[in-house]
C-alpha cells in the first residue's frame, strides 16, 4: 500500500481551525490546547477529513511532543496529499 510522510507545523490554541499550505510547509491551527495528547487527536481529525481517509490510516511519527510533527499517511502518494490540502 502506498504511504506518504508529511511534515506539519501545528498551532495549538488558535482561534480558528484551518489547514493551510504556507512558504514553510503545511500549517495547521487547532483551538484545542496541547494537553493529554488533544491537540494531537485534533490534527489527525482534521487531516483525515481534508484528506478523506480515515483517521487510522495517520500515524504521528516524530514530533508528538513537539509543534512540528511527521505524520504517516496510508493510501495516497505525496501529490494526492498535496492537490487534496490545496482544495478548499
């Protein structure tokens, strides 16, 4: 099956959630706070919506701690994730 690895920078307690593509990468702002891994549970929500895959095919792999995270996608190759992301 195909994968891919996105980098994201994530945002947490913003006042609007959005994904957005920026100079830097791919932005994510979540009004949750960084607390007991919800922020986290926020972002992989939201991907797997703006990707249309389920949120079990996302894994955090670096960063879970961290505002910038890789996370595995399952099931798309890296320009799908990309045309997807870009659609509003």
């Amino acid at each position: 099956m195909r994968s891919t690895i996105i980098e994201v920078r994530v945002k947490p307690r913003s006042k609007q959630e959005r994904i957005a593509l920026t100079g830097q990468g791919i932005e994510i702002r979540v009004n949750t706070p960084p607390v007991d891994g919800r922020a986290n549970e926020r972002v992989l929500k939201m991907l797997a919506e703006k990707l249309d895959v389920p949120k079990s095919a996302m894994k955090i792999l670096t960063g879970v701690s961290a505002r910038t995270k890789r996370i595995a996608v399952e099931g798309l190759i890296e320009s799908e994730v990309r045309r997807r992301l870009r659609e509003e």
